[in-house]
C-alpha cells in the first residue's frame, strides 16, 4: 500500500483495500512490513472491521499521530465502537511504539464478550512472543461488543487530507492476513 504524490494531478492518492465478505467472531492477524514506528505525524495505516455506520460495530488497529507533532505520541491505538450509539462510548488504549526492525505482526481476537489486541515485533503466528503491545476491553463494556459480521479494511492515508510534512511518500507490504473463525 501507498501514499504518493501524482505528478499529473499534483494532489496526493492514498491506498484502501476492503472485503466484500464479512468476518465474524475470531482471530484477525496482520504481518505488516514498513517503518510504521516513524510515520510523519499526518500519515495513518488502518487495519479493521468496518460494517458501514460510523461510530458503531467497529474494531480498529490505527498506527497514526492524528497530526501530534511532538515526537513522544502515541503512534499506536486499539478502538473498540459499541455495538450501538445509546448502549457506550468507544474503548480504546494507545502507546508509543518503537520498533526493533521493519516486520510486525498485528493482531485481535474477538469473542462476544471481549477483545483482545495485541502487536508483536517480527512476524509471529506464536501469540505469546515478542509483544510490544496489548489490550483487552474491560468487562464492563461486554454488553457493548460489536456482533454484527462486518467487512474487513486497511487503508493508508493522509489524516484531514494533509500530506506528510516531509513530503515523502510512504509504503508498506501486507506480507499476509491470516483469518481464524472462532
């Protein structure tokens, strides 16, 4: 996937894969290649489940700075959206991640009564190695958890349609994406 600059428009284009299937319950895992530890504070990588309503049944893996220049923010979010508006508010917890090399493995685990996110350094099919990051959704959110099958997502993009401040284009490899139903 790319955000690059076009020559012939002189605009920036941004990459979006999304599935026509729907995923329900179990395991989504990512092996990612990329600096994605030293994005500009505008570019943002998303790996999730969208079913379409904004705010709603949503389940996200989002390495962005939400255009924070300060160099200590957190470049790494986990977001959890109820299953409905009026049930609560989004979970999510964040970290500033610092890699040791290019290859990652992201992954969640989603049952009907929790979440658990977790990121590794290397490529991992082990769920126990390397973690440099996790997150569960507490308890008190279960009545909340998204049900609904929903298709799967990755993009990356400008946030706010604001190209990088370096003006450098971005990229990183999907190696693959592996899905385990529960």
């Amino acid at each position: 996937m790319k955000l690059s600059h076009s020559s012939t428009t002189g605009g920036w284009t941004c990459a979006e894969l999304y599935t026509n299937v729907k995923f329900g319950f179990g395991n989504f895992r990512w092996f990612v290649e990329g600096a994605i530890d030293k994005f500009d504070r505008n570019v943002v990588l998303g790996l999730f489940t969208y079913g379409g309503v904004d705010g709603t049944n949503e389940i996200d893996i989002e390495v962005a700075k939400w255009s924070r220049p300060e160099p200590e923010a957190s470049n790494l979010f986990y977001t959890v959206y109820p299953r409905t508006l009026d049930i609560a508010k989004p979970v999510s917890n964040n970290t500033r991640m610092t890699l040791q090399g290019t290859y990652t493995t992201h992954q969640f685990n989603w049952t009907s009564d929790h979440i658990a996110f977790q990121s590794q350094h290397g490529f991992m099919d082990s769920p126990d190695r390397n973690i440099f990051f996790a997150y569960q959704t507490p308890a008190n959110f279960t009545a909340a958890m998204p049900y609904l099958d929903a298709p799967l997502h990755m993009n990356l993009w400008a946030f706010q349609g604001k190209p990088p401040t370096d003006g450098q284009e971005v990229e990183i490899i999907i190696h693959d994406f592996k899905y385990i139903k529960a």
